[in-house]
C-alpha cells in the first residue's frame, strides 16, 4: 500500500514537473495565449441572456475613502438588454470593461449629485461606448448644473476627440457622435427612456450643502429597484423605496469613524471625518429604512468607511440584522438579478 501511495505521489510530482516545464514551450505559450485573448476580447454572457430581467450590478462600491481594490460610486442597471448607468465614480469603467458589459447597449447615465466621486469617469465611458459605435452623443441625466459638467469635459477632451477622429477616421470614431448630451431631471418627474417597459422616477433627497442631489426609483415590468444616492435620512428613500424589491441604499458607520478618529493625528482628516456625519445615512438607519418601506432586499454600498476585511465588515454591519436581517454588503462585482414575471432575488457576483 506504501509502495502505491509513494508511485502516485511520484507521477503527480512528475506531471506537475513536466507541466512547469511545459509552459516554456512556445506552442504551449501560445495555445494558453491565444485562450486568454479570447477571454479577453469575449462578451460576457451575463449580458447577452435570453431572460427578461432587471438586473443590478454595482461597478463601484466604496466612498472617497481609500479600499483597495474597489472603485467609487457606480451602479448598473440593465432591464432587458438596455444597460443605464447611474454614478460613474473613479475606478468604475475599468470594472465595466472587466466584466465586458456591451458599452453600446448604454443608453443613459444618470448622476445623482455632482461630488466628484460620482462624475469622474464620465469621459472615460465616453469613449468606450464611443469607440463601439454609439450612434449620438451620449446622455447624460443629472441634477441643475448636469451641462456644465458636461460642457467642461467636453472643453478638456476637444483634443482628444479630435485626435481620435483624426486617426481612426468618421466610421470609427466620428465627431458628430461625440461629446454628451445633457438632460436636467426634475423632482418626482418620469424620465422617458426608449426601453419598453421601464420607468424612472428621480426624486430629491438631502445631502446639504449639496443644492441638488436625487436618488431614483427605477420600474421594469413589475420588478423595482430604487438608488438612494448620498442623503441623510429624511424620509424620501423610505417613500419611494416602498415595496420595492431592492433598495440600492449609501451607509455609514458613526461608531467606526469615531474610533477612527480617537486613534488618529491627522487633523485634516480628522476634521473631514466629523463633517461627513452631518450628511449621510447611519447603517443602522438604512436597515430600518428597508424595513418600513417594506423591500424585499436592502443591498448597501458606498459605506462609510469601506470595510477592508471580514472583521472590519462584521463590526460595520453590527446590529443590523436584528433590524432587516435581509442585506448583503456589496462589493466591487456585486450583481442582483430580478426575473420578469417572478418574485425571486438571485444574489451573485462577477469575477
């Protein structure tokens, strides 16, 4: 029986040697090659599925505060096969291009408040929906004051418009499809999309000295989904969250910061920690919104701080499942998948 243990043990150590080996052949180098360009340049089928759903995926899960390995605000929502983006923070396109969304099939982006963190990337999806064929300038919904946003990326990338034009050519990259189109929301007024089936309802929320900032209430063929944005809680997300099936809802932790800053001696952040008190939403709060507006699924991201690790994670969210035990804590990838004609809640993420 020894002597059988140690000859397989043998043959896998020998198969493990030869494989090594193996990959410094060049044929092999470029049969694994080959394999990862076609990953790489691939669709990935989540997006091209024959359900009809609304689908949540969050490209963007963590605050200003530094969590490697997270970009800032970003959630997409795809109901059928039409891609909206709302927030567009730092980091975020290049998780979008990771999970190789069809950037063509975005046909909006919604920004809830102009805090950088949230606006950052709107070049950079510019020209990835750009360069895959967008066939108008692309449109932007957000707040008063969304056109100077959109008018001041356009003033900064007019070389690169023009430099791309001017090598790709008009049947790539032309210039009458580049720039944005933006679009002011109005409080509790119906935004039309040319999606079948799908409403989206912004509404003002309080996230002062912010003069304008919304959260929205997207509705697709008796699915919902409503994004809270950044905002205290003054009762907004709670009306227009109501029976939802899932509330995409901001948090922070009060108690963490605090500790936080007991522990540090850097007074520009200890100052920039005690103002963000003032105008976010406690998780706690957040749980107890989910459970009056009666949600199926409270799905938190933009935390405050951003947990780094499980225990950070678990210290976070203490408490919370005595309020609305039904929550996930949302990381880059987080995807959540609500079939048409169905009350079920599928809970996955993208790698």
């Amino acid at each position: 029986m020894k002597n059988i243990i140690k000859i397989t043990l043998a043959l896998i150590f020998s198969l493990l040697v030869i494989g090594y080996a193996s990959l410094n052949l060049n044929f092999v180098q470029d049969k694994v090659f080959t394999f990862g360009i076609n990953n790489l340049v691939g669709v990935n089928s989540t997006f091209l599925d024959d359900e009809d759903s609304l689908k949540v995926v969050v490209c963007g899960s963590r605050s200003p505060l530094p969590s490697p390995g997270r970009a800032e605000a970003c959630i997409l929502v795809e109901a059928g096969d039409d891609i909206y983006i709302f927030d567009i923070g730092n980091g975020s396109v290049a998780n979008l291009q990771q999970y190789q969304i069809p950037f063509i099939n975005i046909k909006g982006v919604f920004i809830t408040h102009m805090h950088s963190d949230h606006i950052a990337e709107l070049p950079e999806l510019h020209l990835q929906s750009w360069v895959q064929g967008r066939d108008a300038p692309l449109s932007v919904y957000g707040p008063e004051g969304i056109n100077l946003v959109t008018k001041g990326f356009e003033l900064a990338y007019s070389a690169d418009y023009s430099y791309r034009n001017e090598h790709h050519g008009d049947d790539l990259m032309p210039l009458n499809t580049s720039g944005f189109e933006a679009i002011v929301v109005k409080d509790k007024r119906l935004i039309k999309t040319e999606t079948d089936g799908l409403e989206i309802i912004p509404f003002v929320v309080d996230h002062h000295p912010v003069n304008h900032a919304f959260g929205f209430r997207v509705n697709y063929k008796g699915r919902s989904v409503v994004i809270s944005g950044d905002t205290i809680n003054d009762g907004s997300v709670q009306q227009y969250a109501k029976d939802a099936d899932l509330l995409v809802h901001s948090a922070i932790n009060i108690d963490v910061l605090e500790k936080i800053r007991k522990v540090s001696h850097n007074e520009i952040l200890n100052k920039i920690f005690l103002d963000i008190q003032t105008y976010h939403t406690p998780i706690k709060e957040a749980a107890k919104i989910a459970k009056n507006a009666n949600v199926k699924h409270l799905l938190i991201y933009h935390a405050i701080p951003t947990p780094t690790n499980d225990i950070f994670e678990d210290v976070f969210y203490r408490g919370v499942d005595d309020i609305f035990p039904n929550y996930t804590p949302s990381v880059d990838g987080t995807i959540v998948v609500l079939p048409i004609g169905s009350n079920e809640i599928i809970l996955d993420e993208l790698n």
